[in-house]
C-alpha cells in the first residue's frame, strides 16, 4: 500500500515521521523500519480522515483520552458492583461494529517485534513497514466481548439497536460514587466520551495481514484474550479497578 491520498496526509502525523527518518538516515550507517499495528489497547491513535482507529492492549497507570482498556476496566466493574456480578452487559456500539474484523497487537508483541526488528536490520531496514497483531487470524467483538466481560464476573451479549443504555462514560459518571466507596484509586479518564466512539466508528472489517513480518522472521503469536487479562491484573495489582 503507497502513501494516503493528498489531503488525508495532513490531519495525522506519520507521512510527516516518516519523512522526517528518510532524510536523517540518508548517508548513515544506522536504518529503521515501521512497526504497525490496528488495535493497540491501551493508546489509540485517531486518523480521522480514513475513518481509522488503533487500539493497543496494555497497562498505562494514568487516566489518558486513548487509554481504552482503563475505559472499560473501570466500566466493567463498575458495572459489576452496580448491577450484581452473573448480569448481562451489552456491547457498548452497533451491531455491525460488533461483527466487524479485527486483529489487535499487545503492548508485549509489539515490544518483542521491535526487539526482533533492532536485532536483525539486514531484514528489518530501509524505512520497510511490517504489520504486527498478536494474531493472524482475525476476530470480531462477538468473540472478544464476552471473555472480556467474564473477566469481571458478567455476561458479555450482542449490543441491541433498541435498547436505550448508557455509553460507558455516562455510565461512570452517574455510578461515580460507587467506585469511590470500592476505594479505587484511578482518576478518571480523561475525556472517556471520546472511547465511547469505539463500538460504533469502528464498524468496518479492517484486520491486518500478518504474512510480510512472519516470512521476515517474526512468527510469534499471543492469545489476545490472555493479552487484555494480563492488563486487567495490572490494572488490579495497582488498585486501580476493584480486586
């Protein structure tokens, strides 16, 4: 895939990055490539102008605006004091997003993918762009719901287009109180109705091909579930959601 369209470049920033590494390495010794992956869950990158999100799933002790596990580790036990742990819980989006394909990459894989590639330049060089997920094979929010809403002691089902529910920040807001008597420790996060949009821009299949890294040499593969519960005992460890 070459370069987005003129005009999609200048709302984000890595035409712009990788330009800039082009030009520093002309004449030098040391190379680079492109590490990408779609969704990284605990920073989410925006690109507004193709339509796009990253996720990325990882532990991040703050109450950032794309940390998007914190979002739903604190609604989901909430949600489990609130409603009594055995509830149903809905997926937070439409139908359609929740159906949709995806594959989402670790903070771990994308760690040890970028070891593998500063370990071997004369694979991983010249500005070259490899895909990483901690899966090849792709799933959707239908499988991902409801291990993750397990996890809390709930009953993750399909979202309902009739169904007039809270978004989880409105959620959290309303329910505010009961995590502070639960003596949380997290502050909240910053502009969470920002991550509420997950569930229904994200409604397309944009899974990633894994195949360029894997016959370069990288052929690790993690559980994506285990990857978001590794996270959620982060955030537990740091009492930052309920135990």
């Amino acid at each position: 895939m070459g370069p987005l369209p003129e005009g999609s470049q200048d709302t984000i920033n890595y035409p712009g990055m990788r330009d800039a590494l082009t030009k520093a390495n002309e004449g030098r010794q040391w190379t680079w490539c492109d590490i990408r992956p779609d969704a990284v869950v605990s920073l989410t990158l925006w690109d507004r102008s193709a339509n796009a999100q990253r996720t990325q799933v990882g532990f991040v002790p703050n109450g950032s605006a794309f940390n998007l596990t914190a979002h739903w580790a604190n609604y989901l036990s909430l949600y489990a004091l609130v409603e009594g742990r055995g509830a149903e819980v809905p997926f937070p989006g439409t139908l359609k997003a929740y159906n949709s394909l995806y594959n989402e990459a670790s903070a771990d894989i994308i760690a040890r993918c970028s070891i593998w590639a500063a370990l071997h330049p004369e694979k991983a060089k010249g500005g070259q762009a490899f895909n990483i997920a901690d899966q090849a094979k792709a799933e959707s929010m239908r499988e991902r719901w409801p291990r993750l809403a397990a996890y809390f002691g709930l009953q993750g089902i399909a979202p309902s287009e009739y169904q007039n529910i809270l978004k989880p920040s409105e959620y959290i807001a309303k329910h505010s109180a009961v995590l502070e008597e639960a003596g949380v420790k997290s502050s909240p996060v910053f502009k969470s109705e920002f991550l509420d949009s997950y569930g229904y821009y994200l409604d397309f299949d944009r899974h990633l091909s894994l195949e360029k890294v894997k016959k370069a040499g990288f052929t690790e593969e993690l559980d994506p579930n285990q990857s978001w519960f590794r996270a959620f005992d982060r955030y537990r460890k740091a009492e930052m959601i309920p135990g």
